[in-house]
C-alpha cells in the first residue's frame, strides 16, 4: 500500500528535462504499482519516463497496455541512445517491476528455471577407497584400467571423449612434471596433480600405444560403465562419476592457486566477470602451469 508521502512526492514530480506527457504517463503508472519508498518511487518514475519520451515520438500511444508491453520496454531498453549498459539493465529491471503491477497479463512472473550446480568433489578418503578397489580388481588389465580412470578424472579433470581418447602415449614427462595430451574439440596439454603421477604412469606403461582405461573405440560411451561399477562397492562408497571426479581436480587446482582467498579478497562471488576478465589475458607456458597446478615431479 503505497503511503502518502510518496503519493504526494509522485504527484508532485514534474522534472524539467522530461516532457510534460511523458512525465504524466510515469505519475500514472509509478501510483499504480505502489513503490514503498520515495527512492524507489524516484527510480520507477525515471524510468517509466525515460520510457515514454522513447517511444510516443515513435508514434505509440501513452498508456500501459501499449508502452508496458515487454517488447516496448525490450526495444527501448536495447535501441535507447545515450545509455550505458548498467543503466540499460536498471531500467528495464525497473520497467519490468512495473509491468509485473500495472499490467500483470502483459508481463506474467517469471517461472524459476532449474539451474545446475558443481557436483560435489570426492573427498581425499573417497579418493583413496575407488584406489583400493582398483587394486583389488582380479587382473592386471582391470587394476590399471580403474587406477587410470580415477587419476585422469581426479588428477586431470578429464570427462566424456576426452577422458576414453587417452592413449598411454599420450602420458608423458615433461616441463618438469607430468601432462597428458587431450584430444577431441578442444586439444590441450593438462599438468596431472603431483599425487596421481606414480599410478597413472604405471597405467600408462601398462597401456602402450592402446587406449587407458581400455576398449578399442573411443567414441563408444558405454567403456567406463564396468570401470564405475567395479570401483562401488560395498565399502560405503558414494557411486563413482566421472563428473564428480572432474570436481574433485577443479577443487584441488583452485585450492592450490588460492582462488577462494583471492575471490573472498575481491568481493567476487559469480564467476561470470571472471571469465570476461580471463578472455583477455593469456594463459601461462607449459612449465609455469605444472609449478602453478601443484604438477611438479618430487
């Protein structure tokens, strides 16, 4: 219920830099959606003005069921010149809070859409259990196998193609630690943590030229589904993913870079201004990313 104090300051608002219909329109349709505040009534009133003076020059008709529409304030919000692009987003924030009240069938609330979060990574004792398992496997051939698909996963942060294309050639010592050789869409050399080295060149040796985790056909996605069900077992491990795995090397990598201290220190929190910060830098030699990565042979 909008109180009377920011009823009187919103009829009483008439600013000299907005046009006289424009600035009726925004005293209209501010009253109808009921701001709390007198700041808040200010921030809706410029907006629904700024609004107006866009669009009735363009020839549309000052009324909500018209300038309210969510492809009016989408126009305006993207085309408007003079603007910059926080301003843009604050005004069509705000012009959608007014739709949402004045015309609500125009402008109907948003359905929340599910959103998919990081797995949880394993921990060090889960990580040790799957090892346990892979070296109680009855042959030699499933002992590497399952050790090689818990290190790539773990130490890597291999997933899908990348992870049942790797071939024990493509394991090698270098830069001063050990990398694998990534192939697929995105090729790349991939530092393995420090505590995955010894086995996974076993697995490596073990493999030669034939593919780590086994299978003939890299592109058959069922290889690793004997693998995942032989390392669950009852020993009150959680099922092994390769997802999961994947977590648990993104983990170990941003504790030994200090990404929780540094995002804590900045005042960060999505990752989305990061990754316009990083596309504009370029990323380290070989041999700097094994010492950064904590990849570095003892």
């Amino acid at each position: 219920m909008i109180t009377g104090e920011v009823a009187d300051y919103i009829t009483r608002w008439q600013p000299v830099s907005v046009p006289g219909p424009a600035a009726g329109f925004a005293r209209a349709v501010v009253t109808a959606a009921g701001p709390a505040s007198r700041a808040r009534a200010n921030a809706l009133l410029w907006a629904a003005a700024r609004l107006a003076a866009f669009a009735v020059p363009l020839g549309l008709e000052a009324v909500p069921q018209v300038l309210l529409h969510p492809s009016v304030i989408e126009r305006f919000t993207a085309y408007a010149p003079g603007l910059s692009g926080p301003a843009r987003r604050t005004l069509r924030t705000n012009l959608r809070f007014i739709a949402r009240r004045v015309v609500p069938a125009l402008a109907p609330p948003d359905s929340p859409l599910p959103r998919e979060r990081a797995k949880a990574p394993y921990t060090p004792a889960q990580i040790d259990g799957y090892l346990a398992l892979a070296d109680a496997q009855p042959t030699a051939a499933r002992r590497m196998h399952a050790a090689g698909l818990v290190c790539l996963g773990a130490g890597a942060g291999l997933t899908g193609t990348g992870l049942r294309a790797v071939r024990g050639a493509d394991v090698v010592c270098r830069s001063g630690g050990v990398l694998v050789h990534v192939r697929g869409a995105r090729p790349r050399a991939v530092p393995v943590l420090a505590c995955y080295h010894g086995r996974l060149l076993a697995a490596a040796a073990f493999a030669g030229t034939g593919l780590i985790i086994g299978g003939r056909d890299p592109a058959r996605r069922n290889i690793t589904t004997q693998l995942t069900a032989a390392l669950t077992g009852g020993t009150g491990l959680p099922r092994l993913e390769a997802s999961r795995l994947r977590s648990t090397w993104l983990a170990g990598c941003a504790q030994q870079l200090g990404l929780a201290t540094f995002m804590h220190a900045a005042g960060i929190t999505c990752s989305q201004r990061l990754g316009d910060l990083i596309a504009t830098l370029q990323p380290g030699t070989e041999a700097e990313a094994v010492a950064l990565l904590g990849a570095s042979r003892c």
